[in-house]
C-alpha cells in the first residue's frame, strides 16, 4: 500500500461522492423527505390524541358517577319534614344539601372543561387526518420519483464500489476505518497535498512537521484535520 494508492481511492471515491450529493440534494428527495417527515409527525400527534381522548372519556365517565352518587345523596334530603319531625336537625340538613349542590356544580363545570377539550381534540385530529391523507399520497409520488432518480445511477454506483472495494483491499482495516470516519464527518478531500508549507484549510506547517512529509509521510492537519501530503 502507498500513498498514490491512497489518492487513487479518493479519486474514485470523489465520483461516488458527487452522486450521493446530487441525488441528497435533488428536489426529488427533499419533497420525499418533507412528506415523510410531516407524515411521520401528524401520526405520532394522531397516536397522542388517541390515548388524550381516552384519558378524557374515563374521567368524564368518573365525574359522571360522581355526580350521579351526589344527586342521589341529595334525594335523602327530600323529605325534610319528616325528617325533622323525627327529630332531625334542619340547619345540619340543608348545610349538608347545598354542600352536594356545590360539589354537583363543581364536578359539572369539569365534566363541561372536559367537553371542550375533547370537541378540541376531535376537531384537530380531523384537520390532521384530511392533511395526512394528501402528504402520504404526496409521499408515494415523490419516493416514486426518488427511487426513479436513485435507480438512475445504480449501475454507475455499482461499478464505483467495485473499484473502491478492489481498492480498499491494499489498505489497513484501520486506515480505511479513519478514511470512512472523517468522510463521514463531512471532511473532503481527506488527502490534501501541502501548498506553500500550508494545508487548503491554510493552516502553517512548521518546519518540523513538513520534514514528516518526507518519503511519502502523512500528518493530520490540526485544524482541519485532513491528512496532508508532499508531493
């Protein structure tokens, strides 16, 4: 392995490189992507909504209960006069029916806050469904024509990694592993030659470090972080 190698890889690499952002940056896949992403969106929403209206529904059903026992409670306290024919205490009586009439009022003012959040709920999740009903069909149409765009450059694609697996092959598993990193990185070229004691990020080299570049050495530019070379 040596370093025209290296550079060879790159080279090859470039082209691959070249295609991937062509097809990353086509309006092809933006609108694909843009699609999904709403899609993906309004469904994680749908599904919250789901489990919010749920939550509502129970506790609409338990105030309900609630209000049907007080209500109930209350009719004990129909028959006042018997009641205090019999010895009852009145004042103690209707102290205990307008203490359940406040907590009726109570419990109904909730059930009502809960109404208007579930109509909320309902009328969103609506406008949500018709939305995402016309971005999956716009979702389809445009992974459609991204896997169009994308099948248009396979065979191309194909026969570059074929190269630079052939390629790869003369190369340490670890110095291909930093290669694919700093790629990954957004780094590129990784393998940049010294110009004027300088990288291309215009970093100054000292005189130490160029003289490492002698007979085909390789240091990693503290700035940038590409690999520089001396031709």
């Amino acid at each position: 392995m040596g370093l025209q190698d290296l550079l060879e890889y790159q080279k090859t690499d470039a082209q691959l490189r070249k295609i991937e952002q062509e097809i990353g940056t086509s309006e092809e896949r933006k609108k694909y992507m843009q699609a999904k992403k709403f899609v993906d969106a309004a469904m994680e929403k749908i599904d919250s909504q789901d489990k919010r209206a749920a939550e509502l529904a129970k506790m609409r059903d338990e105030l309900e209960t609630r209000c049907e026992e007080f209500a109930k409670q209350i009719e004990e306290y129909s028959d006042l006069e018997e009641m205090v024919e019999g010895g009852g205490d009145l004042g103690f009586y209707k102290k205990n029916a307008l203490a359940l009439l406040d907590r009726i009022r109570s419990v109904k003012a909730e059930i009502d806050k809960i109404a208007k959040e579930s109509t909320a709920v309902f009328e969103e999740f609506k406008t949500l469904r018709d939305q995402v009903g016309k971005k999956q069909a716009e979702r389809e149409e445009y992974k459609g024509k991204f896997d169009e765009l994308k099948g248009k450059y396979a065979n191309e694609v194909k026969e570059i990694k074929t190269r630079l697996d052939a390629l790869s092959a003369k190369f340490k598993p670890e110095i291909l592993e930093k290669y694919k990193a700093k790629r990954k990185e957004g780094i590129f070229p990784i393998f940049v030659p010294l110009k004027d004691g300088r990288c291309v990020c215009g970093m100054d080299l000292s005189l130490a470090q160029q003289g490492k570049l002698s007979g085909g050495g390789v240091i990693e530019c503290e700035h940038c972080r590409r690999f520089i070379y001396n031709t």
